[in-house]
C-alpha cells in the first residue's frame, strides 16, 4: 500500500506541465535517435547529459527514460523495415519483422512492435513497482556459474530452432564467438586475433557486426535481385493478427524483466529467449523465418520490461546492468544523489516521479508511434536500389560513429561479406549476432566460476539454479530424439 501512495505522488510529479514537456522530448528524441544504426539509447543518454546541466533533477531523468524507451522502439523500426537494427536490442525484431516487410506486412509488424513495447513496459513497469526488493535481493545471490548456465541456455535455444539444421546453427554461432574472441583477454590483457592492429585491441563493437551481417549482407544479397518497390499493404492490425499475438504480449514481460534485473542482463538474452518461446508455441510454425508476427510481438514486449528491470539494480543496489543503466548512474552522481538501498527513502519525489513517468513515456510512445506505423512503411516504396543505397550510407555513417576509425568502415565490409556468405550457404543470422554478444561474457564467467571451484569442472553445477538450467538444455537437446520414440512408438501401437 505504501508503494501504491507513492506512486500516486510520483504521478503527482510526473504529470506537471513541464515534466511532461520533458518526457515527451525524450521520446521524440530517442526514436529518432534509435532509427539511427550505431547510436543507440547509451549513446543517445551520454550525449545529451552535458545538456542537462542546468536542470532539475527530476526532470532530467523523467527525459532520459523517455530517451532509453524511445530509442529501444526507434532501434526497431529500422530493424524491421530495413533489416538494420539500431541497437543490439533490437536484432531479434529483423529476424520475423523484416519478412512481413517484405510481404507487404511492415506496417502491421511496427504496430505489433509499438503496442508490444507499450504492453512490455507497462507490465514492466508494474513489476517494478511491486517486485523491486524481492528482485534484487534474488539478483544478488546470482553468481558466475549460474551466468553462463544461462548464457549456455541461450546459445542452444537459439542455434536448436533456427536454420535448416542444428549443424548450420552451430556453425553460425561459431562464426559469432569467433568475432567475439577479437581484442584484449580481459582478464590477462593478452591480444588474441587482433593481427597486431592495434585499433582492433578493443574488439569488434556489436552494433558493428549486427549492421554488417544484416544491413550490408541484405543489402549485397538482395543486390542481385530486381529493382521492383516493397509494396506497402494495410495499415491497421487485423483481428487474426491480434488474435496470434494477445499472448506473446502478455509473455515477452515475464520473460523480459527478471533478465533486466539481474547483472549482465539487459535485454539480449530475453529477446533471443522470448523469440525461442514464441516459435515453441506457435501452431503457425511454417510462417516462421518468413513473417510470423509472434516473432516481432514476444521480443518487444520482453525488450521493453527489461528495459524496466534495469532500474531495480540500479534504484536499488546502485548495480548498472546495461550501458544506458551505467550512464544514467553517473547522472545521478552529477548531482550528488546515489542510487542504493537507502535512496527510496533519500530521494522519494526522484524516484516515484521516475517510475511514474515510465508509465507516462509507455502512452506517449504509443500515441507517436502508432498512428506513424504506415508513415514509415512507405520508405518501402522506395526503388530497391536507391533504399539499399541509402542503407549501406546510414550503416557506414552509423558504424564510424562507434568509434570514429575508419578501420570501423572495413571491418563493416569485411562482416557484410561474411553475412553475404552465410546467405548464400543457408547460415542463420542470429546465432552469430548472440555469439558475438554474449560470448565475451560466458568467457568471462566460466573463467570466474572456474576460478572459484579452484578449476574443478563441478563448480560449474554447484547452485540449484544453474543444475535447473542444465537440465532444461538437456531436455532441449534430448527433444528431436525423444520425439521421435514417441512418433515410432505410437505408428506401431497403430500398427
């Protein structure tokens, strides 16, 4: 009942005049930051935080969460219309969203991203509000072995549905780590696969490889093909359409927010997990890789709650879990204010104001964004070569604003034509893109929990959580062969 009163006086501050100018400033500002590749919520938030010098407090986080929500939406609208994901987010929306483009669907797949994120950040938002204590003190018995338990879950959900086959999965994903490997050990500083360039020591940034493998590789591959527009199609959501996707909806927040909350989190391995989940459930499966809607649907949702499970470690341990998290917590020490178990109590109006807002920013998000679904889908009617040439411009503009090297320019080629390849030989995407992500990490991990078991293999189950996990995988890898006793054993008791 307390958090429910403060709450109410947290709206009490996020609804005045002007800090509702600021909210939707940030959310105006975040998607069309987020439609931009390589500048994603973190850089959106970092550039604009000198500007906020001279305001108050509670308002400069009321804009920089509608910053952070509009980015993740403006992240995916590139990612669906052009197969150019904004941010790391926003990867999974290209893999289903980008084929009902195609199809003369765009318009319905960002209006089931836009009410996703809406109901995703909504439900998210709510957890948050009931569940912050309870999750952070679960967030803080986590530890190494059972990261990578989780990370390894990942990678064989994804690379066990996606492609032709499991051993094309693989290999995509080996192509991933592979990258991922690039650049300093972070542990004993050791170079590995950087071929003594030293511009290559801090590795191959995400955002870089996400664009070259979708961006450039479509637009290489699809290169070869005609120059007829993409037609645009109807511009609402069918009742079909809301009927397939109600559920993943209402899922994608379950799934989304307790990753957001805990360390290393964020909103990768939710998405890829929620995507896994979806294409489980559906009765549609032979939609998938070729538009199905549930596909776009579950990941926003779960991208947008954990978006909202990164303000508990970070409201409440001072612990950031993303790159955005990070920023937004040297804001608050800009002014003197830090994040952690007393800060509740400390700073009531900034905090409820904040959570307030985000369910401000949710309705602000899906006002503008809503009603400009089928504005954006007309960039499909533009001729293939002009739209593919403007791709390939904003992906290198994108990609040099990484880092600002021009070996970013090559290394974006040089990843576009290993897209272009595994095109060409029927390699699924993502798995490279999660290998690449979360791959640096596992490493990371299993060295840590290693570490601690004094190199003893058995340091890896020695949690209930992690044995869980494992479990879970096992039962993922056994499924094909247990499925397929079951069809031999059911045609003979036919027989």
């Amino acid at each position: 009942m307390n958090a429910l009163n403060s709450l109410m006086d947290g709206f009490g501050t996020a609804l005045t005049p002007v800090n509702l100018l600021w909210a939707a400033l940030g959310v105006l500002l975040g998607t069309a930051i987020g439609v931009l590749p390589g500048i994603g919520p973190a850089m959106a938030v970092a550039l604009l935080l000198p500007v906020t010098y001279g305001l108050d407090p509670v308002a400069a986080f009321i804009m920089f969460a509608g910053i952070y929500y509009g980015a993740m939406f403006g992240g995916s609208t590139t990612s669906i219309l052009l197969n150019t994901p904004g941010e790391s987010a926003a990867v999974v929306a290209a893999m289903e969203g980008n084929p009902m483009a195609k199809a003369g669907r765009g318009a319905q797949a960002l209006a089931a991203a836009a009410i996703g994120h809406f109901a995703g950040g909504m439900i998210g938002t709510i957890l948050l509000v009931a569940l912050a204590p309870t999750v952070a003190d679960l967030a803080v018995d986590i530890g190494a072995p059972d990261y990578f338990a989780i990370m390894v879950l990942a990678f064989i959900a994804v690379t066990s549905v996606l492609g032709s086959s499991r051993v094309r999965g693989l290999a995509s994903l080996l192509i991933g780590l592979t990258i991922g490997l690039v650049g300093l050990d972070q542990m004993t500083g050791q170079q590995r696969l950087t071929f003594g360039s030293l511009q290559l020591a801090d590795g191959v940034d995400v955002v870089i490889v996400a664009v070259g493998l979708f961006a450039i590789g479509e637009a290489l591959w699809v290169g070869r093909g005609g120059a007829e527009p993409i037609p645009v199609g109807r511009p609402w959501l069918g009742r079909a359409d809301v009927k397939r996707t109600w559920k993943s909806w209402l899922r994608g927040p379950f799934i989304g927010f307790p990753f957001g909350a805990i360390p290393a989190g964020g909103a990768e391995i939710p998405t890829f997990l929620s995507y896994v989940t979806e294409k489980r459930l559906s009765k549609h499966k032979d939609e998938w890789g070729k538009g199905a809607i549930e596909g776009v649907a579950g990941p926003e949702s779960a991208a947008s709650a954990s978006a909202a499970g990164t303000l508990v470690s970070m409201l409440t341990l001072g612990l950031p879990t993303t790159a955005v998290a990070a920023v937004m917590l040297a804001a608050f020490q800009q002014y003197g204010i830090q994040p952690g178990p007393l800060l509740f109590e400390r700073e009531p109006e900034l905090v409820w104001g904040l959570i307030a807002s985000l369910f401000v920013g949710m309705v602000l998000l899906l006002a503008l964004n809503l009603p400009l679904a089928p504005v954006w889908a007309k960039l499909l009617r533009i001729p293939r070569p002009y739209l593919y040439a403007g791709i390939m411009f904003f992906a290198a503009v994108g990609a040099y604003a990484v880092g600002g090297e021009v070996v970013d320019l090559v290394i974006l080629l040089v990843i576009g034509l290993i897209g272009f390849g595994m095109r060409r030989y029927g390699l699924p995407i993502l798995p490279a893109v999660i290998g690449v992500i979360l791959g640096p990490n596992a490493e990371q991990q299993l060295r840590r929990a290693l570490q601690i078991s004094d190199g003893s293999v058995s340091g890896l189950v020695d949690t209930p959580f992690s044995v869980t996990v494992y479990a879970v995988i096992a039962l993922l890898l056994a499924w094909p062969l247990i499925k397929r006793l079951v069809v031999r054993g059911r045609s003979r008791t036919d027989a």
